[in-house]
C-alpha cells in the first residue's frame, strides 16, 4: 500500500517470536521515502505489553475478590454515585432499577432510620481519616441484609470524592448474634 501509493505511511504493531521463544512487541512505523525506499521504524514495547497484561490478570483479581467477599465499590461526587456491578447482586436487584433515582439509590432501601449512621459517618470524614458504619437494607426480593461501609476522600483534577467499600456481612451479623 505504501509502495502503490495508496497510503503515506503505515502504523501497525507487530509480535515477534525470538530464537530463545520470548515474545517481542513492537510498534511499526512505515513510510515513503522515494518510488523505491521505504523507512520503516520500531519502537520496543514489550515491557509495556506485559505490564498491562499483568493488570488486566491484577484486575481479573479484584474483581473476582469483590464477588467472593461481596463487596461493592462507590464513588460519591457532591449528590451523585456511582457504584460497581457487584451492588445489584448485593441489592438484589436489576441494574435498570437504578437509572431512575437521582441520587444514591441504597437510601431507597435503608431501614429503621439507618441513613443516621451513613450521615453520621460522612459527616465525621476528614482527608486525614476513615470512618466506618452499618446498617440494614431491605433487598429487591424483600430479604433483611447487614451491610458495612468504609469512606475514604480522595481528591481528582482538584475535586473532592468520596469512595466507599460496601460489604454484605450478613452472614457475620447472623452468626455473632445466634452465638450470643
């Protein structure tokens, strides 16, 4: 194509297989110098490659934690959040069921006054500390769970956000109190 003059130039990423069977990426760039030499340059990313592979497997992980522990992640930027796939399992409820809250769609759910202790924590957090609440939840198929919170602030581009880790520990509750 560059030859026939149907492109300037190329870019295109190229795998290669070493003598020793390392694998090798590069980044190809290819163009026209005259009707019969052709400039062509590589740029190693290998170790780029592989990293990125590493966190994608880093990645496969949390997230098969976050499903084995029942933990859903949230992030809260003034009124709106927004949270992980893995709260609807919680929930127990469809994921379209959310789009028609304007704001944090658990507080729909939240029994016996519990959003004291969510606004109890939130109002004790500081860019220096966490803090930690529980409360129940009435789930989408009428079940009674215990969830546990975790805020942390963090700051991005100059904006205050809030991440929450939310555990289902029901079965924890469950059991302290039936060993009681």
């Amino acid at each position: 194509a560059v030859f026939n003059k149907k492109e300037k130039s190329i870019l295109s990423q190229v795998k290669i297989i070493t003598k020793k069977g390392e694998q090798k990426y590069f980044n190809c760039y290819s163009r026209l110098i005259n009707d019969d030499t052709i400039q062509v340059g590589f740029h190693d990313f290998t170790k780029l490659k592989q990293t990125q592979e590493k966190e994608l497997n880093i990645n496969n992980y949390f997230n098969q934690m976050q499903k084995m522990n029942k933990i859903a992640l949230s992030l809260r930027s003034g009124d709106k959040v927004k949270w992980s796939p893995e709260i609807y399992e919680i929930m127990e409820i469809s994921p379209d069921t959310d789009k028609w809250y304007k704001d944090n769609f658990i507080y729909q759910h939240i029994l016996n006054g519990d959003e004291i202790e969510i606004q109890k924590a939130l109002n004790d957090l500081t860019p220096y500390n966490v803090t930690r609440c529980l409360f129940k939840v009435k789930t989408g198929n009428f079940n009674i769970k215990y969830l546990r919170t975790v805020f942390q602030i963090t700051y991005e581009k100059g904006e205050k956000l809030i991440l929450g880790f939310l555990q289902d520990t029901t079965d924890e509750i469950l059991a302290q109190k039936e060993a009681i």
